[in-house]
C-alpha cells in the first residue's frame, strides 16, 4: 500500500451487525488523497442516486488523510461524509482534535457504515479489530459524558467521536463530536449518525502509519515547525477569537441576523476580543501533534449566572460572531456557555447560532410571540433568553423544536413572510464572514458543491506562493484564481492536514508539497496536487448532479446587497454572485446555469465512469 496509508477500510452493516475489512486501492488513494475525496469517490460508486439520506440505504463514512497522523504539521483532520439531509446533495463536515490519528492508529484509514441498528450501538476499534456494541446505557447522554463512559470502559486512551441528545434526535443541525470541543458540524451528519442509531464510534490504536522514509520525515518536521510563519504566533496566542475584533470593525463579522454593522450596531464588541477571552482561558489546547494548538480550556464558572465548568472549550470566532454580533449580544459568560451547551447537545455552533438569530428577527417583527415561545421574551442582546432558548433548541422542547432542524424548515413551518429573514443557502446556514465585502466567499457559498463554506476556496486560507497574482479589489478577474485556491484547498482537506496550519504554519506553498512528498514517497508537483484537487471538486459536483441538484445554489436577497446597508463600512456594497459563479465555473469547465462538469473534463480527469453516469 502506498506509505501513509494504512491500506484497509471497514464496512460496518448495522441491520445485519456485519463488520468486514477492504483492501484500499493504491491507485484511488493517490488520485483522492484521503479525507473527502476518498469519500465521494466511494459514495458515488456505491450509494444509489435518490436514496433518503436518514435511510438505511444511505452510506455514512468517517474516512481519514493520507497526511493524518503524520509528520505533515496540522495532520490531524478527519471529515464525515454522506448524503447531507439539509441540501439532498453532497455532504461533508470536517474536525480536529485526535480521531482522525487514532483511527489510522487503529489500522484503518476510513469507515463506512451502511444499514440502520434496531437499538442503539457503538462500534469499538481495538488495533485492526472492530466490534459492534450495546450503547443503550450511553442513549441519552451528552457527548461529554459519552466520551467519559467509554474512556472508563476501555480506557484512557480511547479516543471517541459520537453524537449528544441533538443527533439522537435527529436534529438536523446535529454535529458529530470528539474531544469534548471538536465538531464535525455542518450538512446535518449528526443527524444521519442518529437516524442510524450510531451512538459512537470508540477506537484504540497504537500502530505505525508506514511513510517512505522515517528519518526524513521527522528532520522535515523540525524544519517546517522552525520556519513557521509569524501569523503562527497570533494564533497560538489567540486562537481564532483573535479575529473577531477585526471582523467586527471590517463588518464581515455577522451583525443583527446580517442587518446591522457592529461598529453602529454593537458598540461593545470589544467585550468578546482575543484578549477578553484568553482572561477567562485556563490553558491553551491543541489537537494531536499540532505545533500551534489554537484552542483552549476555560476556566470554570461556577458562580455566575452563567455556569459552565473546567471542561469548556474556549469558543472560536464564528461562535463567538454568530451568538455574539449577530444576536447583538456582548456577555462572554453566556457565550461560553452557549459553547459547551453545543458541544455537549452536539450542535453546529454556526447554525445554532443563525437560529436563534432568526426567532430574535422572527419574534422582532412581531411573526411569533411569547405564545409560540411558551412564554420568553426573544429580544436583541439579551443573553438570559438567548441560553434559555438554544437549550430548548438542543432538547428538542417548544419553540427549540422548531428551529432545531436549520433556519429553512423553520420559516417552513412559521410561514407569514419569515422567509425573508431565514440567512441560508440551500439549507445549510451562512457562517460568519460577509460576501458583501468579499467576494471571494460568494463563490464559495453559492458555486461550492457544498454550500455557504467559509472554508471552501477562495483567498485562504492559503500559505504564501500558493495563488497567481489578480486584482482582489476587483469582482471580475477572478474565476481562474478562484478555481487555484478552491482546488488547493480541496486537496489540503482531502489530506487531513488543518487550514489554520495550512495558513499561519507552513511559510510557503513548497513546503506542504515537500510534506506529501517525503511522507509518501510520490514524486507530487503542485500542477498534480491542483488536477488532484480539481479530480476531488467535480465528483462531489457530480453527486450534486446525480442527486437533482443544481448549483450555484440561490442566495438569501440581504447577504448579497439588496438592498445595500445603509451604514457600516460595507455600506452600498452589493454582490453579483451570478457573474462571479459564472466566471469560476467558466474555468472549471462547468455548465454556468446548472454547475454540471463538462464530459470533457471529466474525462481528462479519469471520470469516465462518473461521465457516463450523467452523460448517459
């Protein structure tokens, strides 16, 4: 097998309780890497087009990196793919911490669960063997007690990723959870992990992951971490709340449902800063082997009005941004507890986040009342109704049931015009960075086969060297670039290597190629990592396609401009999302109406199959 890679995969049916092994072709690990295109590749060949995606029919994976547990700084990624419940297209939700080592650790560099369980189970990985188990003593409990039941079960060095009440219940925001802090939180996966009955997967390993050359490997390691670049110290400092103070006086940051502009609007936003947070930071954390290790563990609150205790983890920007700015709300306390009750449920803090703004704006404008909310008053900035509410959300209780399925279904079932005030696309809740000054993210959360990512394409991000030189300022231009930095990026996921080490750790773009390189082996350039990336784009396109999808995906009226804020540093500034798709998709070789990938290029791609599958 090619070196890093473990070289088998498991099959887990859960109605039969069947578990098999797989060879891992060498050949289809080299042209997917791993991670997301590992995963496309085998749902497209195996998972029939139509099927409901919380039926037993659907195939869920936990599939790992060729660069996971690795030398390669940052390898510690794992992504969960599957027919996402939100969009009825490609799904995919990425996280940290040290699953994704463990479970190549364990002998298996993915897994795919098919079927659906009668009664609640966790599969347990003990080094190359893999066991179905009763997990009706774990149904019920948060994913903070999940995790300590199984360590206690089989020991400390377990590592568990599993679901909290929110994905027993089919939460369509529902995260997949590890390490008490890290999610795999976008298309809904959480969801599909419950409708399975999947409790958990547990797994044990310390097995070698094979790589070319041992001793180069390390002495490449101690390289890269001493030229790492300086934005590496702002964010082992800081974390990614180093970010919001900026943001909010850019106005990318979220403001009042994307209404307002922080600096007019929340005029204390400086009570969530980098350094409010690291006051409140008991120590720094980081996930498996990471030279920056940008989160944290708070101190404990047991005194407050809002309690949380030692094991909260420090909230990144886009929780701080979409239950903070956006819900004109500046008391740290309750944005911290708002954190863990997330991590805990097993939410997506950006979509819970994006809820709660929408009942604010809903209740606001007078489409629902205390009647519909049992009695609480939703107002603006008011952090006591905010934590009241999103818990009510994680249980699945009152109004929290209604918007507990994602913003789209909640304007759904509401109806009276709360449409307007439902900031998603195709489902899937906008994260916290504004398109209206950067276009860059337009592309991305409309043309991107999954939609409304910040982490998808674009300007970064990116380590120096990686992208051609065009006009940033400009809204034309910018197609071809856009299709370097999107399918860079896709291959940098695909490997289980973290974007923030992609773009605060590694100095230069040949510094990641020499990493692929000396731990495969691969003679790798970067035209080859780009097609490679590029193969990665157009067959998570190609399932959209199958599925009846259509992209670019249609955008909420008020994130593009329309009408312009009136105040704020964006004021006036619209978005032509249409144009800048049209010209991304113009580079892809993509149809501009309908992002179908030309036959052509699916071909040159090595896709053959995947043509003739929408080429019939």
């Amino acid at each position: 097998m090619a070196h890093g890679f473990m070289g088998k995969m498991l099959w887990v049916d859960l109605s039969k309780k069947q578990i098999k092994e797989e060879v891992l072709d060498e050949k289809m690990g080299r042209d997917f890497l791993g991670g997301y295109g590992l995963g496309a590749r085998i749902l497209f060949s195996r998972q029939k087009a139509g099927v409901d995606p919380m039926g037993p029919e659907a195939v869920l994976g936990l599939v790992t990196g060729v660069l996971t547990g690795t030398d390669a700084l940052g390898g510690s990624r794992y992504v969960m793919v599957g027919k996402s419940p939100r969009t009825g297209g490609w799904g995919d939700a990425n996280s940290g911490g040290n699953v994704g080592p463990y479970l190549k650790f364990a002998g298996y560099d993915a897994v795919f669960f098919t079927g659906k369980s009668d009664k609640p189970v966790y599969l347990f990985i003990d080094n190359g063997k893999a066991e179905l188990k009763d997990a009706a003593r774990l149904w019920g409990k948060d994913s903070f007690e999940t995790q300590d039941m199984l360590r206690a079960e089989h020991g400390k060095d377990v590592e568990v990723a599993c679901i909290g009440p929110s994905g027993e219940n089919l939460s369509l925001i529902a995260a997949v959870m590890n390490n008490k802090g890290r999610a795999a939180g976008r298309s809904g996966l959480g969801a599909v992990m419950g409708s399975k009955k999947l409790k958990a997967i547990a797994i044990k390993g310390n097995m070698k992951i094979p790589v070319a050359d041992p001793a180069k490997s390390a002495e490449m390691r101690k390289k890269h971490i001493a030229a790492m670049g300086p934005r590496s110290n702002f964010m082992r400092d800081f974390g990614t709340a180093g970010l919001f103070n900026m943001a909010c006086e850019s106005d990318d940051a979220p403001c009042k449902n994307w209404a307002g502009a922080a600096v007019i609007d929340y005029p204390n936003y400086k009570n969530l800063g980098g350094d409010k947070v690291l006051e409140k930071r008991q120590r720094g954390w980081g996930c498996w082997h990471c030279p920056i290790a940008c989160g944290g563990i708070m101190k404990p609150n047991a005194a407050g009005e809002f309690q949380y205790s030692a094991e909260a983890h420090k909230p990144e920007y886009e929780t701080l941004a979409m239950f903070g700015s956006n819900l004109l709300n500046d008391n740290l306390d309750s944005i911290v507890k708002l954190n863990d009750i997330c991590n805990r449920y097993g939410l997506d803090t950006i979509s819970a986040g994006a809820c709660i703004a929408f009942a604010l704006e809903c209740y606001d404008k007078g489409i629902i009342t205390k009647k519909d909310t049992g009695g609480l008053e939703l107002k603006w900035g008011d952090p006591k109704a905010i934590v009241t509410m999103t818990e009510m959300m994680g249980k699945r209780e009152g109004f929290g049931d209604i918007i507990a399925d994602g913003v789209m279904m909640a304007a759904r079932k509401i109806g009276k015009g709360s449409e307007k005030f439902a900031m998603h696309i195709a489902g899937e809740e906008v994260p916290a960075h504004d398109s209206r000054g950067g276009p860059h993210f337009a592309i991305g959360y409309a043309g991107e086969p999954t939609p409304a990512r910040h982490t998808q394409g674009g300007e970064g991000p990116l380590p120096p060297g990686a992208l051609p030189e065009y006009n940033r300022g400009s809204m034309v231009g910018r197609g071809a670039p856009h299709k370097v930095g999107a399918t860079l990026t896709v291959a940098y996921n695909a490997t289980g290597v973290c974007m923030i080490v992609i773009g605060d750790g590694y100095g230069h773009f040949d510094q990641f190629v020499e990493a692929l390189a000396t731990i495969t082996g691969w003679d790798i350039t970067k035209e080859e990592l780009m097609k490679t990336g590029e193969r990665i784009e157009n067959i998570r396109q190609a399932f959209n396609i199958r599925e009846g999808q259509k992209t670019p995906w249609k955008y909420p009226d008020r994130m593009l401009g329309i009408p312009p804020k009136q105040v704020g540093p964006r004021q006036g500034l619209t978005v032509d999302e249409k144009a800048l798709c049209a010209e991304y998709y113009q580079a892809m070789d993509w149809d501009v109406k309908t992002g179908k990938p030309s036959q052509k290029k699916l071909q040159e791609l090595g896709l053959g199959d995947v043509a003739r599958v929408l080429y019939p």
